[in-house]
C-alpha cells in the first residue's frame, strides 16, 4: 500500500468504522497515542512506521483498504 497518499481523514473513518477510540487504535498499534492523534488531525507523512501498524491494527478490526491508481480507499468492514 502506498502509504503516502494515506489521508488523515481516511485513518480517522477506518479507526470509527472499527469501533476503536483513538487510544485503543494506539494500542493495538503499539505506537504512542499522540502518534494516532498527529496522523488524524495532519497526517502523518514522515512517520510510515506509524501508519503502517496503524493500518494493520484496522485491518486486524476487519477493516478494508484498496488501492487504485496510486490512490487508497477505504471500503468498509
């Protein structure tokens, strides 16, 4: 997955969509909680690790992602 066009308003409707507060999201990440609050209010382009266990994390929830043309979508659970 292309990590870099990875939005922080698509993290913030993937971790919703999972039921996860932001915390619980950090967690189950094991990354720090401001890790998940920084990628949710400005994204978080200098951090793939971050997001790359983040996305996990949800994907784990049963949380969908496609990408299509350099593009990630969220598709639901």
């Amino acid at each position: 997955m292309n990590y870099s066009f990875f939005t922080a308003n698509q993290l913030r409707a993937a971790r919703i969509l999972a039921g996860l507060t932001q915390r619980e999201l950090a967690e189950r990440a094991g990354v720090h909680f401001c890790t998940v609050r920084y990628w949710e209010k400005r994204g978080g382009k200098n951090n793939e690790y971050g997001v790359r266990n983040m996305l996990a994390a949800l994907k784990r929830c049963g949380v969908r992602f496609i990408e299509h043309d350099g593009e990630t979508a969220l598709i639901g659970r």
